[in-house]
C-alpha cells in the first residue's frame, strides 16, 4: 500500500493477475492511494494479516481508507476503481480456488457494507494488468498486453 498527496507522484503495481489494484482519490485534497492486495481474506493466516495487513482485501481496504483520511481525504468524495482478479489458468474451469473472483466478491461485499461504490473495473479475464495512478489528476491507467487505457 502507498499513499501520497504530492502531485507529482505516480504511484504503480504490476503484474496484477488474480490479485487486486484498488486505488482511492480525493479530488478535492488531492489525497490518493494504490493497495495491492493477493487473497480475499485474513482467517486463512492471522500472523501473517497481523504482520502484513494490505495482504489481504479485509485487512488491507480498511487500512487504505483510514491512511488516506489520516491525510486528508473525505469519504464522500473518494474515487475508487479496481483492476486485476484475474484467472490466470488456460480456462476458468480449471481454476480451482478463483482467487481472482472471490478477491472482487469480498471486496464488493466490504464495500457495500460501508456505503462505497466502485467508481470504475476491469477485472476477470485470463490476462495481467499493470496499474497506474496519477497523483496531479486522479487518473487510473491501465497497462494490458503493451496497450495503454484510462480507467
């Protein structure tokens, strides 16, 4: 997890396979973050969750947001968009635990229950994403397959 307020900065994970890249702006303060998380949930190792939160979509979410209000960001003003879950597998039905899915369903499910909407995604499919935000506009960019989009 990282989180800025300096307009300069880009902040960046790659290779998002089943894993999430979920980013948070604050257009008005200017206040962002990036947190990649890998598994859905922190039961499956509670030592590990305690040492590393932003492992997990549970523990790390909350941490991102709290981190972003600490700087300045306003619940009501945040811009979230995700990418990445996806089932690396040569087809979904041999992708026997769906991390990739149940990361974005558990993700989904904690936001719903704080009042969060999904501002935009792309997420699923067989292949990696790299994931940008830029800090002077709020813009997500997404890197697939050496082409570039604005999420």
């Amino acid at each position: 997890m990282k989180i800025s307020s300096r307009s300069d900065d880009i902040l960046i994970t790659y290779a998002l396979g089943s894993c999430l890249g979920i980013t948070i702006f604050d257009p008005i303060a200017k206040v962002g973050g990036l947190l990649h998380v890998m598994l859905p949930a922190s039961i499956v190792n509670p030592a590990k969750a305690a040492n590393n939160p932003y492992m997990f979509v549970d523990t790390g979410v909350p941490e991102l947001f709290k981190a972003c209000y600490k700087a300045g960001a306003k619940k009501e003003r945040l811009v979230l968009k995700v990418a990445g879950g996806a089932s690396l597998q040569n087809n979904e039905d041999s992708d026997q635990f769906q991390i990739g899915k149940r990361n974005f369903l558990m993700l989904r499910k904690l936001l719903w229950k704080n009042n969060v909407l999904i501002k935009a995604h792309d997420v699923g499919e067989n292949f990696s994403r790299t994931m940008l935000l830029e800090m002077s506009t709020g813009n997500v960019i997404l890197k697939i397959n050496n082409e570039t989009t604005i999420l």
